[in-house]
C-alpha cells in the first residue's frame, strides 16, 4: 500500500513541507543524541506525513532545483539495513532534490489538514 501511486498512504509524489533537525544533549552538553523531522504533503494535499528520525548518524541534503521549478515531488523512496540496528532512508524528489538519512529508530504519522 505505501508504493501505490495514488491514495494517502502513500509517498509518491508528496511535496517536502519542512526538514528540521534538532540535538538532545546529556548533563553538561557533553554527548548529543540528533533528531530529523521530515513533514510532506500527501498527493491528493489532503493531509501531511510527519516522518521522525532518531539518533540520527548522517544527514545528507541536496535541494531540488527550484529555480527553474515551483516545487518538487517525490519519486521513489527506499529504505535499506546497513547493519543490525543502524537503518538508511534514502527519499529522492524530481528536479535533481534528495534526502538521505542514516538512523536508528523510526516513526511515521499522516494527519489530515483541518478545514
């Protein structure tokens, strides 16, 4: 169901929303556990997902080339195991845009827009 390219549960051809990356520090600053929320509008702009990343590993972000265009959608998405416990969400988005993030705990949630 999550690969069908229509209906809401699905990411193909969401639109990025927002990326925003926070730090969750121990005693004194000393070590750091790193958060990414990802928020997409769904295809049919009935809803948003909320994808949330915890301790994060690598976060790699290249925009898409909005210059040219006023948005950009989801292609394709793939999640791969890199090694028992450490997981990859690759997200690629048309227009040349990519995200892809190294992580080890995941959760997704759709809620719809309110009227």
């Amino acid at each position: 169901r999550s690969y069908s390219l229509h209906g809401k549960g699905t990411l193909h051809d969401s639109r990025l929303l927002s990326l925003m990356v926070s730090k969750n520090y121990a005693d004194k600053f000393s070590g750091s556990r790193t958060f990414v929320e990802i928020s997409l509008v769904d295809q049919l702009f009935e809803g948003k997902f909320v994808l949330s990343y915890d301790s994060v590993h690598d976060l790699f972000l290249k925009e898409s080339s909005l210059k040219e265009h006023a948005h950009a959608d989801v292609l394709r998405h793939e999640f791969s195991v890199l090694r028992p416990g450490l997981f990859e969400h690759q997200i690629v988005f048309d227009h040349e845009g990519e995200i892809r993030i190294q992580f080890s705990d995941f959760s997704c949630e759709w809620a719809a827009f309110s009227s």
